[in-house]
C-alpha cells in the first residue's frame, strides 16, 4: 500500500519545460527637473520590465501505476529581483536601496524612484541603476543627469559617416566599401547596428547583411570595412548602397538614421579578333579582292565608336567605321582593296574604340599572303602556237626556198 502511495506522488509530481533564465531590463526613465541648479534636489524614476516567459508544464495523475491523465497547462516563470540601488557617481542618493524588491512576472513592468539631490559643481553626471537579480543577470543602466550644464555639452549622439570606395567598379568585379563612423556628440552612441541594402540583385553583400559595432563613445569612432560581389550582368551608372543605422541613445530610446553609397559601375569593353576572310577566298597577283576582318566583344560595357585602320602595301579603301559593339557580339570590318603584289605582306590592324573607361586603341600584327600568277597554261600555250608557227615557216617558207626551181622537192621530180 505504501508503494502505490509513493508512485502515486511521483505521477502527480509536475515536469517543467526547460527554460532561459529571466531578467529585466530598463526600459526608460525620467529626470525631475530636466537641468537641476547646483545642490538642487529632484528626483529619478526607472521603469524596469521583466523578460520572464511563460512555460509549459505536464502533470500525470491516477489511481493506479499503470494509468493516469495526463494533463497540460502553463505557469509564469517569475524574475526575483533582490535589490535595486542607485550607484551615485557624483550625484547623492537620498533614498534607501531597494532591498528584497520582490519577483516581476513575464512582461510586468515596475517603476522605482530616487530622491536625489544635485553635486555643488556643475556639469554632466551619470548615476548608474543597478538591479541585482537573484540567480540571473544583474542589470547596470547609466542615468543622466544635467546640472546647469550649457546645451552644447548635451549634444546628443550623431553618427557622422565617412565613405571610402573605388571610383569605378566593373560589373563582374568584387569592390570593398570601408566606413569610418564617428560619434560627433557627446553623449554615447549604444548597441549601433548598420543594416546594408543593395538597390540591384546584381550586386550582393559578401556575408552578413548586418553588422553590429556595439558602443561608440562620444567623440569615438569605429571602422567597418564591407565586402560586395557583382556579377557581370549589373546595371552600369550610379548603383546605390542603402546603409541604415540603429543606435541607442542614453534615455534607452532608439534612434534611427539612414546613409547612402553611390558606387559608378562602367562597362569595360574587350575586343578580339574572331575570324579573317578575303573575297575572293583564292587570292591571285594583282585582283582587286576584299579583307573582311570579325571583331568581337568579349567584355561587359558597349565599345562605341568603333574604328579600324590597316597599312596593308595596297591600294584601297583602308579605313573602315563599324559604330557600336553590344556585349557578346561581333561585327564585321570590310575593307576594298585593288590588289597586291605576290607575296607574304605582314600588316598591322588598329582598332580604335570608347566605353565608360574612355578612349582605347589596340593594334594586332596581321598577315597577309598572295600566291604569285600561274603561268603554266600560258607557257604551254605559247609553245603549242610557236610550235605551229615554225612548222607552218618551216613548210610553207623554208623548204620552197631551199628548191632552187621554187618549187617542192616531191613536185620536180614529177
């Protein structure tokens, strides 16, 4: 009997979900007065928020061992909070600490106040908010406080950002953009975060889309350099970079502030040769044929502009214009010539063109080879014809003068 009691304890004992431990944190606060005089009094209230959650617990409850219902509800896990004290740090504290402050549950929030009473000097102080909490995370907030200072000192956190990038990128070519991010206040600049958006799915970040710096001091400041990749079909002109910045500032309020990177993308243009062709295909000595050269574009940027020039040793239209060469096409050069003599004529081809670089001429050793006449068939000709022309002297003139008489050999003796 005792050992179905014992195991109906243990059934009905509850199993806890697994949970993180709870805190709080500050989610505001006020100074009374805003600008305390020298030695005046005023007062500080916090606004402390738990963090706590609610868990989910599993009961199973029966009569017997092998049975039971098993049954599922949800509990607040509270935050104990032990103490709430005001560090003073040059600002007197008139009130007691918070001793045994008691527990928050999830999402509670509570306000605890100071009674203070401003230094004989004036100036910028910073009395810290500590919340100790029982078995958790302690929790240091800094507080404000202005006596009498001037308002320039209170400027506020200003993040002022410096660009460095190259002048021109190349779609297709990895570019770093580094960023220098000053803090012109004086106050400090907490948690910043810089979240980076392209304008175009051609270019990417090479990583992380946000970066954290954590705290910039009033007056600091922090370098960040970002990595971005391109592919070859990214737009040209001015692509931007939209950086947004999220900082903390001293009252916990979040302020947010937007920056631009203009990058100049230009197309750069590549030219090559594809194939070089004549018309006739079969030169010969002296024809007037034409020298048809391909030129393609292997780049990323449009070649406009596009001229061509030989110094072949013959006469002819030399000089050819195309116009524009998109990427991934090519185009003919056409040039007229006379003729030339036998022989190999190396020549140089030169290319002139422009893209977003600016102006650019290459020039390309070229050869050219013009077989010499075949004289064969004339020569044969002409000795069938001298052939035919000395039997026919021999016959009809040389024989009837080697006859005395005038007459044929065959003819006298008739």
């Amino acid at each position: 009997m005792a050992g179905i009691l014992l195991g109906l304890f243990v059934l009905a004992a509850p199993v806890a979900a697994a949970e993180d431990e709870p805190t709080v944190f500050v989610e505001s606060y006020t100074v009374t007065p805003a600008v305390l005089a020298p030695g005046d009094y005023g007062t500080i209230s916090v606004i402390i928020r738990s963090t706590a959650t609610t868990a989910t617990v599993q009961e199973s409850t029966g009569s017997t061992t092998g049975g039971g219902i098993e049954t599922i509800r949800n509990t607040d896990i509270p935050v104990q909070i032990d103490a709430i004290v005001l560090e003073e740090n040059g600002v007197t504290s008139l009130s007691e600490s918070y001793r045994r402050f008691g527990s928050l549950g999830p999402g509670q929030a509570s306000t605890v106040t100071f009674a203070i009473q401003a230094p004989a000097k004036e100036g910028i102080y910073f009395p810290e908010v500590w919340v100790d909490i029982n078995g958790g995370k302690s929790v240091r907030y800094p507080v404000l406080v202005n006596v009498n200072a001037q308002n320039q000192v209170l400027r506020a956190p200003t993040l002022v950002v410096g660009k460095s990038l190259p002048e021109t990128v190349n779609p297709g070519d990895d570019f770093s953009v580094s960023l220098k991010i000053t803090n012109e206040g004086i106050l400090r600049a907490g948690q910043v975060v810089v979240a980076v958006n392209t304008s175009s799915s051609s270019m990417g970040v090479a990583g992380s889309n946000t970066l954290t710096l954590h705290d910039i001091e009033g007056g600091g400041s922090k370098n960040v350099t970002i990595d971005f990749l391109t592919d070859r079909t990214a737009p040209t002109g001015l692509q931007k970079i939209n950086l947004g910045f999220d900082y903390q500032l001293p009252d916990g309020s979040i302020k947010h502030q937007d920056e631009v990177v203009e990058v100049y993308v230009k197309g750069k243009a590549e030219l090559g040769f594809v194939t070089v062709d004549t018309s006739p295909a079969r030169l010969t000595e002296g024809t007037p044929f034409d020298l048809t050269i391909r030129i393609e574009n292997t780049g990323t940027g449009e070649a406009k502009q596009v001229s061509a020039t030989i110094d072949l040793p013959a006469e002819g239209v030399k000089e050819a214009f195309i116009g524009k060469i998109k990427p991934g096409n090519d185009a003919p050069v056409i040039f007229l010539l006379e003729g030339a003599e036998a022989g190999n004529h190396p020549y140089n081809l030169t290319i002139h063109y422009t893209d977003d670089m600016g102006e650019h001429a290459m020039t390309r050793q070229m050869n050219l080879r013009v077989p010499p006449t075949d004289t064969t068939g004339t020569i044969l000709l002409l000795l069938v014809i001298l052939a035919i022309v000395g039997f026919a002297g021999y016959r009809y003139w040389y024989l009837p003068r080697k006859n005395s008489e005038g007459t044929f050999p065959w003819e006298r003796k008739s």
